[in-house]
C-alpha cells in the first residue's frame, strides 16, 4: 500500500494537487477543522464549506446541506471519494448525486477524502469494481482545474477549483472515508 500511496502522492503533485495522509478519521478531521479555520470559513453569511456526504465534523460556517448557491458562495468544497489511481494520481467517485458535483467544481478548494484501501493501481482496477448499473455519473479529477488557451497559456481554476487537497485515511474503510 505504501508503494501504491506514494506513487499516487508523485502523480498528483505533478498535477498540483496536494496530498496529506492521516492514520484515522480524527486525525483527518482535526486537518480539515484546520483547514476551515485558516479559510476564515465562519466570517461570512453564508456557510463557508460544504460538505456533500456523512457528518464528520461540526464547525462554524460548515454545512451539509448543498445547494447550487451555497456551494458557489463557498470557499471550500468537501467530498468523499470512492477511488483514487496510483498510475494517474487520479480521484474516482460515484457523482450520481448532484451535491458531489456542486462540491467539487464550484468552491475554489475542494477537500477529496478516499480511505487509503480505497488505492488501486490504475483505471482496469476501478473499472472492476464499477457496477454501471448504479453509477449515473462517474467523476474523475486529477489536479486543481486546468485549461490552456491556444497560445498554451496555462490557466488554474477557470473551470473548476483552484486547489485540490487530497486527503486519505488510512482506518477508513469502505465508505468511511
């Protein structure tokens, strides 16, 4: 796992993104609560986080409760993962839900939780595990949004976040990212 872990953590930096690991979901909350703070997430009106998927944490400006305005007005966007490919440093989700979506395009930073047994080795090994029955809507990022113009000048952030942080856990399990 740890050849695995470390060679997703290279591909992904090289796409920009940046890549923590936490023994347990403490641990990982504990980043994340950082995170919000060092955001100034409770200063606003509006909450200053989403989080689309189970109650981890509470905290001044973080909500659950996503919609398209909130996770606009938001500055960070939190989601749980199903994957994550060590060849691509590439994050697989199930983004059937729409809140999935709306937390990881429209904040600038999206927050990407995945259990660290959730690691494969490439898209043959999530491609196994995909039940097209009951995934809608599959999603893929490697890296913070990127885009070029056709003088190849390099963009961050047009077109989605302008920050991924990657988060694994290494106690979670299945769905306990």
């Amino acid at each position: 796992m740890n050849t695995l872990y470390e060679m997703f953590k290279s591909r992904a930096e090289v796409a920009s993104a940046e890549v923590h690991r936490f023994p347990d979901q403490g641990k990982a909350c504990e980043f994340v609560l950082e995170l919000l703070r060092e955001q100034g997430v409770a200063e606003g009106p509006q909450p200053g986080a989403v989080w689309a998927g189970r109650r981890l944490l509470e905290a001044p400006g973080l909500s659950y409760d996503v919609t398209r305005e909130a996770a606009a007005s938001a500055k960070v966007g939190i989601s749980e993962m199903d994957w994550a490919l060590a060849d691509t440093g590439t994050l697989v989700q199930d983004a059937t839900e729409v809140e999935k979506r709306l937390v990881s395009t429209l904040p600038p930073i999206h927050v990407a939780l995945v259990g660290t047994g959730q690691l494969l080795p490439d898209l043959a090994a999530v491609l196994g595990k995909i039940q097209p029955s009951k995934a809608g809507y599959l999603a893929m990022i490697t890296g913070p949004s990127r885009t070029a113009d056709i003088e190849r000048v390099l963009t961050i952030g047009v077109h989605g976040p302008l920050r991924l942080i990657v988060v694994f856990v290494d106690e979670a399990a299945r769905g306990n990212a």
